[in-house]
C-alpha cells in the first residue's frame, strides 16, 4: 500500500482533488470562489492557501449551531479536535477519522 500511494502520489492526489471538488462545490466557502464549478484548474487558480485564521470564522459559526453541511462541507461532522495540543477546532468528519485512523495504523506497522 505503502509503495502504490508514493508511486503513484501525483495521480491520487489529483483524483481525491477532484472528489472533494466534485462533493463540496456547493458549499458556502467553495461557492465564493468557484461559483458551483468542479474545474481543479480553477481551483488552484482562485481558491487561496489560507490558515487557520482565514477559515475560523465559518468554523465559529458551525460550532455556534449553524448547520455545517452547507458552510465548509457537505459531509455531517461528527466532532471537533485540537492541532497539536493548541485550542483549535478542527472539523472531523466520520470520513477523515476513518483516514486519520488508517494514517496512524500505517505509521504504527512502520515503526
């Protein structure tokens, strides 16, 4: 498994760019820049790198009990978590537990 995701890194990056396009091209954030558009060249042509700080106004008002699906993702949340210890909120979605789980079952056969 190991071998097929660094071999083939490029090509499943842009695959995964594509389904979360394809899932979150109606959400409030994506809309304000892609307009409901799925095109990965528009994509990295208008949606910026942010941090934290840029995104922790939608993610403040899912915590404050608007509905997520339509802010940041169409995906429901099932929690919250910090980044690296710091007291962030940190969208989880039952999807990125099940490859956060599977990052760390690989990195634990690793070691």
């Amino acid at each position: 498994m190991l071998e097929e995701i660094t071999t083939n890194a490029r090509q499943i990056q842009e695959q995964l760019l594509g389904e979360i396009l394809s899932k979150n091209a109606e959400t409030e954030y994506l809309q304000g820049f892609l307009h409901g558009q799925t095109d990965k060249q528009l994509f990295k042509k208008n949606v910026p790198i942010v941090t934290y700080d840029d995104i922790k106004p939608y993610i403040d008002r899912i915590a404050n009990g608007k509905a997520s699906f339509d802010i940041l993702l169409v995906e429901p949340l099932i929690g919250a978590g910090t980044a690296g210890g710091q007291p962030k909120l940190i969208p989880i979605t039952a999807e990125s537990a099940n490859v956060t789980e599977a990052l760390g079952n690989l990195h634990l056969s690793l070691m």
